[in-house]
C-alpha cells in the first residue's frame, strides 16, 4: 500500500516557506524546503488541523505581491485625490 494512502499509520502536517501545508506519512523522510508542523498524529486529526489552519490556500508570495499591487493602487488613487 502506498503510505500516503495508509490511514492506520501516524502522518505528519507539514509547511514549506510559503505557507503551503502538506498530509506527510511518517514512514517517509521529511523533504527539502519543508518542516513539520503537527504530528506524529492519526492522518484524521492531520487533516482536521490543515482544515483549520491552512484558510488561505494562495502560496505567500503571490498573497504579498497581490497587497503590493493593491498597495500601489491605493497609492496612486490617494496622489490622484490631492
């Protein structure tokens, strides 16, 4: 059986620098770029903490660059009123 789809072995929540979560089985190694952040716990209660912690599926770059172009917006709608 696959370990990511064994549901009776103890998972791993992981996050990488952009915020992004990850389901990891425990038997596998924990890869580059990524740490973990729940666990060893039944996938289950994995899942519910991914469920309530990861709302913002948008990778944390695009999230900054998103609010520097509303920033830069506002900005120039802020000069444009003066």
């Amino acid at each position: 059986m696959n370990p990511f789809d064994d549901e009776h072995k103890p998972f791993f929540v992981l996050i990488n620098d952009e915020g992004q979560h990850s389901l990891w089985p425990d038997s596998v190694k924990i890869p580059s770029g990524w740490h973990s952040i729940f666990g060893p716990a039944e996938r289950r209660l994995c899942l519910d903490y991914i469920k309530e912690h990861w709302i913002d599926m948008r990778p944390k770059s695009l999230i900054r660059a998103m609010n520097d172009e509303t920033d830069k917006k506002n900005g120039d709608n802020h000069h444009a009123c003066n």
